[in-house]
C-alpha cells in the first residue's frame, strides 16, 4: 500500500537536497557547517551556551539577567520580545520596546542576542535588533515566515515543532535555505509523547541528535528548558545533551534574588545563573569524547 505524504530519511535527498549531506557533498559523511553569529561559532570545537530570560520583562529584569548569565560564562543571550503564549489573555511580550532593551543588554555585555519572531510582517523589524532569529516551535512549519526569515540572510535558530518528524524539521530548513540562507541552526526543544506533561512539559528527544547530524551538516543545539519545563531537571538534561553531541544549549535563567519579581513567563522551567555556571563548568571540563572535524563556512 502507498501512504500519501508518507516520507522517511531515504526521501531526504529529494526533500532537502540543499540541507541533506547525501547531496551537498562539501560536508562529506561527517564534517559540520560552522555556524557564526559574531564571534560565536555554532557546530566548532565547543558547545555553545545560550541563556537569557524566557522573556524580556523590564529592562531592569533584563540587564540583571544579561550581566549575570555574561558573569557565568554564556556565549550569547535569549530572550523573547514576541512570545507566542497559549492565551492571547497573558503576557504576549515588550514587542519593539523588549527588542530594544535586548540590544541595550547586548551592546552591554557584548553577547550576541537571539530573539523569535511569530509574525511576517515583523521579521524585518526584529532583524533589525537581533543578531540571530528564532523561528519558534510552533511557527516551525508556518512556510511564509520561513521564507521570509530566509531571505534576510541573518543567522537563524530553526526550533523543532513539538510534532514534527526529523523529515519534516529537515524540510523546514530547506525553506530557509533555498532563498540562499544556509546559516541555520537547528534546535531540539522537546516533542509530544504518551507520556508528556505527565511529568514533564515535553519528552527531550536526544536520540534525534545523532540523526540530525547523519543526515545534514547542519549544527544542533538542545532547549532543555522548554523540553523538561522543569528546573530541577534542566542541569541533567543539559550535561546528557552535550553527551550526546549536541552543538550547544539554549536555557532559560531568572533571578535568584529573594526579592527579584517572579517571572510572568516559564518561571518553574528557569534556573539560576548560578547553576547555569555548574553547567558551563561541565562544559568546560568535559574533553571531547570524538573529535569532529570542523569546517568553516
Ligand atoms: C522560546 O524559546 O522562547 C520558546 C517559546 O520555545 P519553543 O518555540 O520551543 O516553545
Ligand atoms: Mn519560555
């Protein structure tokens, strides 16, 4: 029997010829695109760390959150200006204003920012204060922003749909770069599953790591926050991600001061920079178990 739309990696070729590495032969069987945004280089010799609040609160949120995950040793800095929120009744994000305070933080602490846009009709607006772009897990497959975010040429952070099969993440990032955009970096974020929200937001797919990286050069970095939505879980799922050959983290960190307001946004997922240091520290210890050829763009 044939299944109409039935896809598996065998079609990827076909799918994502731009994205695929059967069809781009540059990248051979194992070699990685690196990735930069500034001095920043996704799929190079280290893990790269994101953090940052889930969203741009206050500037005051901000800046102290900058300057603490700056102080912990995180490579660039997150935080949503736009937030695609369940209820259009919660916060929904500082908009331009949030963007503008991400720069601020930026230009402070000298950490690239990465910031989502949800909206066609903002991407140039967003890309105007960002230095990468997310596209967020639920505007995955959204084709019209795919192409749009492609044709600016910024580096972009492709989060996997919380449904999406690695076929169907795959063919996302083939929208990007088929408008000549290969700067993408792709993110796992936690998928649906039988047992999601049970005791977790999402079920970390770690195995979709090494999947990722035999059939596309492309870096991948992991969400461990969205994926557990679970502080106490974010240190562990973290150090099993870098096992696993992830390319980077993006995590969501609060103020662990006593009298800091709690956040409007993911505040059970948010960890401390203080643990966010444990994290970088694992990082840095760690001796790379295989050593991945690199190559630059
Ligand atoms: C985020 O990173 O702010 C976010 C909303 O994540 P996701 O799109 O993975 O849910
Ligand atoms: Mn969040």
């Amino acid at each position: 029997m044939i299944i109409a739309g039935k896809v598996t990696p065998e079609d990827l070729p076909k799918i994502c010829p731009l994205v695929s590495r059967k069809t781009n032969g540059r990248y051979g069987e194992s070699l990685t695109r690196v990735v930069e945004v500034g001095d920043v280089r996704f799929g190079a010799e280290r893990p790269v760390v994101i953090a940052g609040p889930c969203a741009v609160e206050s500037r005051e949120q901000t800046l102290e959150i900058a300057r603490a995950v700056k102080h912990s040793g995180a490579d660039m800095l997150r935080g949503g200006a736009y937030k695609p929120r369940t209820s259009p009744h919660d916060f929904q994000g500082l908009g331009l204003e949030g963007l503008k305070i991400l720069r601020e933080a930026s230009e402070e602490t000298g950490l690239p920012v990465v910031t989502e846009v949800m909206d066609v009709r903002l991407v140039e607006q967003v890309a105007q204060y960002a230095d990468m772009i997310q596209v967020g897990s639920r505007n995955m497959q959204n084709y019209p922003l795919l192409v749009e975010v492609g044709r600016l040429g910024k580096p972009v952070l492709l989060k996997r749909g919380m449904a999406a099969s690695l076929c169907e993440w795959l063919g996302a990032a083939e929208y990007i770069a088929n408008e000549g955009n290969l700067e993408i970096v792709l993110c796992e974020r936690g998928i649906k599953s039988h047992s999601s929200s049970e005791y977790s937001r999402y079920s970390l797919d770690l195995n979709v790591i090494p999947a990722v990286k035999a059939e596309s050069f492309l870096p991948v970095i992991v969400d461990p926050s969205h994926a557990t939505g679970v502080s106490a879980m974010v240190e562990g799922a973290s150090r099993a991600a870098i096992e696993f050959g992830s390319h980077g983290l993006i995590i969501e960190v609060a103020s662990d001061r006593l009298d800091a307001a709690k956040p409007q946004c993911d505040a059970a997922q948010a960890i401390t920079p203080r643990a966010l240091r444990r994290i970088i520290r694992f990082i840095d210890a760690r001796q790379p178990q295989v050593a991945e050829k690199q190559y630059a763009a």
